[in-house]
C-alpha cells in the first residue's frame, strides 16, 4: 500500500494570494521542509505534497492538480525523473525542477534533456525560488501561444468556410435567377411591343420602366454569375503565353476595334503561369476598356510588360478619358461606375474581376492617371506561380 | 408550306412542329415567334417526356395525330426529360429520323455534349432577350422547314 | 492555317462549288477557317488525324462538316457512317449538302444520323443563300460540342 502523501503548508500574511501548489517528490521530511523553506524565503507561499512513489505521485497529480514538481534524483521505491513518464502519460504540461544531490553536470545536462526543465542542488536552495519562477512564466507564455495558435486556426477554418458558403451563395442565387427573370423580361418585351399604343397614355411608359428594370436585372445577375466564377475553376492553370491570348483577345474585340479605328500594339509579351481563360478576361477587360472609354480621337492602345525583381508587370495604356486620382481605387469595386449609363454602358464588373483574377493568381492591379490625359492600368503576376510570391505586391509600386 | 416530289408529282406537305417544353410561358413564346409564318401549318406541344412519347407514338388521345417533321425539345422535363425523350426516339424505327432540336437554357458542356452524342440534331440555346429568342426560333423553322430536305414519311 | 482552328470541313470535289461555298462564306467572315478535303479518304483522314493530319487532336474537330454525296476514293454516303459510327466523332454536325434528288439517300442519311440533309440549289444566288444560312445557323445558333478557347468561354467585358 502506497502512502497517501503527506502535506506542508506555509502561513503567510504579507504574501496574500494564492497558494504556490507543489508536489514533491522526496523521501527525507528534513530535505522536504528545507525545500519548502527556500520557496518561502523566495517570496512564495506554498502548499505542498510529498509522495514516494509512483502511484502516489499520479494519485497526487489528479487530486491535488500541482503548478510545479519538485523531484529527487534518488528513492528507495522510484526515481525522481521517472516523473516525467508519468506527467507524458497523463498529457499534463507541469514543469518539473530536479532538486537533488550532487549529481555532476552531465547527469544533469542529460535529465535536462529529456525533459526536466531545471536542476537546483540541495545545498544550493537559495536558487531555487527565482528557478520555480522562470519555469512557471515560460509555461504561462507556452500556454498563451498554445491558446492563441489555436484561436488562430479556428478563425481561419471559420474565414475559410464562410468565404465558401458566399462564393457558393452568390453563384446559386444569380444562376437560379436568371430563368425567372427571363420570363419577366420576355413578356414585359412582348407586352410592350404588343400593346404599343392600344391602352391608356401611361401605360407604354409602365411597361417600358418594367422592362428596362428587367433587362438591366438580367445583364447585372450575368455579371454576378461571372464575377462570382472566377475562381471556381482553377483547372486551367499552367504556363500561359501572352502573346496567344493577345491575338484571341484581339479577334474577339475585332467588331468593337472595327468601329473605334483602335490601334492596339503589344510588345512581345512573357509567358507566365496561369489560368489562360482567366488572363484572357483580364485583357480583354482592360483593353476593352480602353476602347471604350475613348475621348474624341480613335483610341491608341498599348500593352507592355517589364520584368522586375520577383514578378511581371504588365501595363495596358490608353489615350483615353482617364480617371482622376480620386476615384483611382474606388473603380475597381463591384458594380461602381463613374459615368452615367446613358454616357457609357456596362455595370461597372469588368475592373472586379480583373482586380479578383489578378489577387487570386497573387499579384496586384492599380490604375495610373489623370482625367483627360489617358489612363495606364498595370498589374503583377509573380514568376511561377502563388509559390514563388512573397506576399504582396506593396514595394513595386512607385 | 414546303413543296415535294413524291412519284414524280409535286405535292403540297403540310409541316407539323412538336415543341415539348415544361414552361408553358416559353411554349407561348414560341407559338408568337412563329405566328404568321406559312412554313408550318401545326404547333403541337406537350409538356413533359412522358407525354411527348405519347403523342409521338400516337397512343391514348393523340391516337389521330401526325408524326411531327421536326421536334423542338428541352431537356429539364419533369417525369421523362429530354435526353430519355431522345434516346425513346432514336430507338424506334419510325420515330428515329425525325430531326430533334435541343432547345434548352443550359449551356452545360456536358448537356451539350450528350445531346450530340445521343443523336440530336443540333443544339440551340434559349437566349435571354425576346428579340434574340424569336430570332433563333424564326431561324429553326426557316432553317428546318425552308431549306432543308426532311426524312421521306414513313407512309 | 492552325489545324486546330478549322470551324468547317468542306468535303467536295467539284472545283465550281467549293469556290462557290468559300465565296459565299468569306462574305460572312467565316471563310479563313476552313478546310478543303476533295475526297472521302482525305476527309476521313482529317477527321480521324490520320495519314497527312497526324498533328490534328480529337479534342478540336470542326464545328460543322460540309459533305458532297459523289465523292472520289471513299464516297459521302461511307464517310457519313465511320464519322456517326465512331463516338471520338459521332458528335461532330455534319451536314449533306448534294445534288442527288434520291429519296433514298435521304432516308438512309437520317437513318445514319445525319444533322441535316440539303439539295444544292442549280441556282447561283440560291446556292449562295443556302451558304449562308448554313453558316450562320450552324456556327452562330446552334452551339456545337466543341471546345475551343473562343470568345465563347470569354465574358464580355463591360
């Protein structure tokens, strides 16, 4: 039968507070209470356990829950590291300080090694207190980071999810709007291409309100639905040339460039790794743009691209109306528009998505310009890919 | 109204359409793209798969009914879509070289491909706007009644 | 012209009709994708990449094949069955435009699983019509099963 362990408490008025619980492991009743005394000394007051072996030891350390072990080298029925195993097996982070006779430094160096967090000598107790403290500030600050890390990781899976739910989220709802809005605006047409005329004064203008609202709606769920794809199918990631996608993208702005007179040029441009039907939308974006937005002269287009530290940079510059610096940022936000619909059409998507294509491949897009003198939108994409990025973009803009 | 030679004499063919769709808001669209036009005398429609085999094999209250010379077709069909439709067609001998049109609002690859695969004719998109979905109508019938040289009749 | 950009395959040996049918479709910008095969063993050979198209893939056919009933070496009628009969091909529109006035051809071109099946009209200005409408229905309404990065996988920008 093992004993139950005997208890060392000290009184203390002018230390109030709670009690420094240890746990020792010791076999002499004077070595135990010089131990207790030191801590005492040392600023601590203590309620402390004394076992012998190991069942009392793991009795104590479930009944009593110690901050700190205090342990002997050496014992009739046990050895003082043992204690770690114990501590392992029963998954507690308790600091345990070896409080011994002269043991020789590579006995030490070596318990210290598997897991003792200090070692006091019997005749050199004086330490021990300011050793007791060390090792319980680094335990609170093990803990801290613990809990911290973990909170971090929750938080993560937490973004990680909600940010699929809302991508999910905003792809069902403007897919499964589409079908009804397509009945609204069919029959708002046919109503008013059918009745034109035959019913009161104001009703033309009613139906026509109608079926603008719900035009409009249609083209703003496409853009959704398109903003809301990107990214969705990233199987077409690989090494991307850009001069191939600039004559497809050429070939589709074909009617838009035909009715400008644009002149579009490009340098030889890189290859870089990619999704290509994504960089195509994103030239495409920003060359359309560029067509669009003309001033009174036929719109000169140019595409370069330049080769920095870690990244490419391509710029798409126009001679057209320009953007004042003000607005420079706000443009690339979903559905703003700085003109009137009537002045130039579209939503007001196109920039997003460059700007959602551009950040998911890990790379930046930014505007310079000036109203009335042109506009130059230039982004990054790093070498090979998401690895090779260093996080952002901030020291490549002037 | 489309002219053929059937034992050297020239005889007029009265065309009929089957439109199978499940919305009846689209079949109406369909019927007003094609109001006035002198290609087709008939519009028939159904509006699931299992009726659409029904009338096409003339059973129960379609037992008088003409095989359609052309068959407009959508796939979300409740109780038999248009995929079963389609394969039921081209499994029957009478039934197999009646032109189908895929007339639907996906524009899922995989529909798309399937369909071809499984023998439709072609595939046309719903487009969103009217102007543009009597367009395409207008051009299905133009392209299937006016100028193409449909199946001989089975009888 | 890249082997993987041909919109339309035009099987025919009569030197009149092809100029005929690539007049008619340059007037709707279509005519620099496509493909001349002047026999059925060429046009076999283009579709399955094989013997002088090796470099061809499967995964970029034509949208639309264009074929003549009376060819040399393999004729319409064979090219039509080993297109619709192999599934690396079946899905391919093609699309009989002939001559021959057989109601007997016409049947066993459905049966085969022809797309469609034409007369070409004696008329100049009617064949021209006909061209045209074949294009613009086959490459512009309807949706083929192809899939080449076109603008068809593009948004439009606004």
């Amino acid at each position: 039968m093992s004993s139950a362990g005997t208890k060392l408490e000290t009184e203390s008025s002018a230390q109030p507070g709670p009690k420094l619980r240890a746990l020792l492991v010791e076999d002499n009743a004077l070595d135990a209470a010089l131990v207790v005394r030191a801590l005492y000394k040392g600023g601590f007051d203590v309620s402390a356990h004394i076992v012998q072996d190991e069942a009392a030891f793991t009795q104590a350390l479930r009944t009593q829950r110690p901050e700190i072990v205090l342990a002997d080298y050496n014992l009739p029925n046990w050895k003082g590291m043992e204690s770690l195993n114990v501590l392992r097996r029963e998954g507690l982070d308790i600091p345990m300080i070896l409080v011994s006779g002269a043991l020789g430094d590579v006995t030490a160096v070596e318990c210290i090694r598997q897991g003792a967090t200090d070692y006091v000598l019997k005749d050199s107790l004086a330490r021990l207190s300011e050793v007791v403290r060390r090792a319980l500030r680094e335990k609170d600050e093990r803990s801290l980071r613990h809990r911290m890390e973990e909170d971090l990781a929750r938080k993560v899976d937490e973004l990680a999810r909600s940010n699929a739910d809302l991508e999910q989220f905003a792809y069902v709802a403007s897919h499964d709007l589409q079908e009804p809005l397509r009945m609204v605006t069919a029959y708002t047409q046919l109503l008013a291409e059918r009745y034109r005329g035959k019913l009161d004064e104001n009703a033309d203008k009613y139906i026509g309100y109608a079926s603008e609202g719900a035009q409009r709606m249609q083209v703003l769920i496409q853009d959704l639905l398109a903003f809301s794809r990107v990214g969705r199918n990233n199987a077409g990631i690989g090494s991307v040339d850009c001069n191939a996608v600039m004559a497809d993208v050429l070939q589709t702005l074909a009617p838009a460039i035909q009715e400008s007179g644009a002149v579009i040029t490009h340098d030889a441009l890189p290859a870089v790794w990619a999704d290509r039907t994504q960089l195509a939308q994103v030239f495409q974006n920003l060359v359309g743009n560029a067509i669009k937005f003309r001033g009174k002269e036929p719109p000169v287009v140019s595409v370069q691209a330049e080769k920095t530290a870690q990244r490419w940079q391509f710029s798409v510059s126009d001679n057209g109306i320009g953007i004042a610096p003000e607005f420079a940022e706000n443009i690339f936000v979903v559905f703003q528009r700085l003109h009137a619909r009537t002045e130039y059409p579209g939503n007001g998507i196109g920039l997003a998505i460059c700007k959602k294509i551009v950040e998911r491949n890990g790379g930046k897009i930014w505007v310079e310009s000036r109203a009335g003198s042109g506009s130059s939108f230039k982004f990054t994409l790093p070498f090979h890919g998401l690895d090779a990025a260093e996080g952002s973009d901030c020291e490549d803009i002037a | 109204m489309a002219l053929t030679r059937q034992k050297g004499v020239i005889v007029k063919i009265l065309l009929e359409l089957l439109v199978v769709d499940d919305n009846p808001a689209d079949i109406a669209l369909v019927c007003e793209a094609l109001a006035g036009s002198k290609l087709h005398s008939k519009i028939n429609s159904v509006g699931d798969g299992v009726e659409a085999m029904t009338f096409l094999n003339r059973r129960e209250k379609y037992v008088n009914a003409l095989p359609p010379d052309l068959v407009i077709l959508d796939l979300n069909l409740p109780k038999r879509d248009g995929l079963a439709v389609l394969a039921a067609m081209k499994a029957g001998p009478d039934l197999r070289r009646i032109p189908v049109v895929i007339f639907s609002t996906s524009q899922l690859r995989r529909d798309i491909v399937r369909s071809y695969e499984m023998g439709a004719n072609c595939y046309v998109s719903k487009p969103g706007n009217l102007t543009e979905f009597f367009s395409a109508v207008k051009s299905i019938e133009e392209f299937w009644f006016g100028f193409v040289n449909l199946p001989p009749r089975g009888e | 012209m890249n082997p993987s950009e041909v919109d339309i395959l035009l099987v025919d040996d009569s030197q009149d009709d092809v100029e005929l049918t690539l007049h008619a479709l340059r007037a709707e910008n279509l005519a620099n994708r496509v493909f001349v095969a002047r026999d059925g063993e060429e046009a076999l050979d283009f579709l399955f990449c094989a013997g002088p198209h090796t470099e061809r893939s499967f995964d970029h056919p034509p949208k639309m094949v264009l074929l003549d009933l009376k060819l040399p070496k393999v004729d319409g009628m064979q090219v039509l069955k080993q297109v619709k009969g192999d599934p690396r091909t079946r899905t391919i529109p093609v699309v009989l435009m002939t001559s021959s006035k057989e109601e007997r051809d016409r049947a066993i071109g459905y049966d085969l699983g022809v797309n469609s099946y034409l007369q070409k009209p004696v008329d100049f200005d009617e064949f021209r019509k006909m061209v045209k409408l074949l294009g613009l229905y086959w490459l512009v309404i309807n949706q083929p099963p192809v899939t080449n990065g076109n603008s068809h996988s593009v948004a439009q920008a606004k």
